[in-house]
C-alpha cells in the first residue's frame, strides 16, 4: 500500500528461480498436441517433449486445459 501511495509502480519484479523448461513455441505444440489428438496421455507428452509428466500437467493447467 505504501507503494501505491507515494506513486511508486506496483508491479512485480522478475524473480529469480529455475527457468521454464517448456519455452513459448513448445507450450503452443504442446496446447496442439493436447487438443487434437484425444486419448493420448500426459505421460506420451511427457516422452514427446522430454519432460516429466506433473511439469505436462502443471503446463496444460496453466494454459487453461483440464486434461
């Protein structure tokens, strides 16, 4: 609140911490793969992607897919 008052940005600052390991290009294949092809498993993305299976499921809950 201080900051809002005296006129200071409220926005957040970049924060340290483990980088993505899905970049933008790879968060969109992986939105297509999901959408498209019904049946196939976060574990099967998992392997296509090469990441674990909760790092597929964190992704496509925030890119608003309940999979």
């Amino acid at each position: 609140m201080k900051r809002y008052e005296s006129g200071l940005p409220c926005e957040d600052k970049p924060r340290q911490g483990l980088p993505a390991k899905l970049n933008k290009q790879q968060l969109q294949k992986l939105k297509n793969s999901a959408e498209n092809h019904v049946g196939t498993s976060q574990r099967k993305l998992a392997k296509k992607f090469k990441v674990s299976r909760p790092c597929v499921q964190r992704n496509l809950k925030k890119i608003g897919l309940k999979y």
